[in-house]
C-alpha cells in the first residue's frame, strides 16, 4: 500500500477526487441506514461521521508527505460540508 502511496503524483486535482469519493461512498452508506432503519430516520447527523472520513485520509497523506493531496481532500471537505449545510437549511 505504501509502494502505491509514493507512486501517486502529489496534485491536489487526485487529493479532490479522493476528497469526494470517500465521503460519496460513506455518505451513501448512512442513505442507506437512515431509510432502512426506523429508529434512525431522522439521524441526519450520519453524513456528517462521512464526511469526517476525511479528517483521516488526511491525515494520512500528510504524514507521507503528500501535502498538496492533502490539501485537495481539505478542498473536498470544505466542498461537502457546504452541501450538507445547503441540504439542511434548504
């Protein structure tokens, strides 16, 4: 995993793509909790524990000095809990 790690280009274009793709996968995982579970239909708040999977992923890259991905998954974060806002006032 590290050998693939070093051999990704540090752009902040491939740390957007991952940035949204991790929250998009556990964002649809809490979908699907939420309206399948009855006791957890209004636990919104869910979204928020995927979008949080990239406080993780990261930090992740920073540690193996990849600061420019890093700073793409901070964009997407940034980028996701925008929507979340939208989708909860709106």
């Amino acid at each position: 995993m590290i050998d693939r790690l070093k051999r990704l280009n540090n752009s902040v274009w491939i740390g957007l793509g991952i940035g949204l793709l991790v929250p998009a996968i556990f964002c649809s995982i809490a979908w699907y909790i939420i309206h399948h579970v009855a006791s957890l239909a209004k636990a919104d708040l869910l979204y928020i524990g995927g979008i949080a999977i990239n406080a993780y992923t990261m930090q992740y890259f920073f540690k193996y000095n990849k600061e420019n991905i890093g700073r793409g998954i901070l964009a997407a974060t940034f980028l996701c809990a925008f929507v979340f806002f939208a989708y909860k006032v709106f």
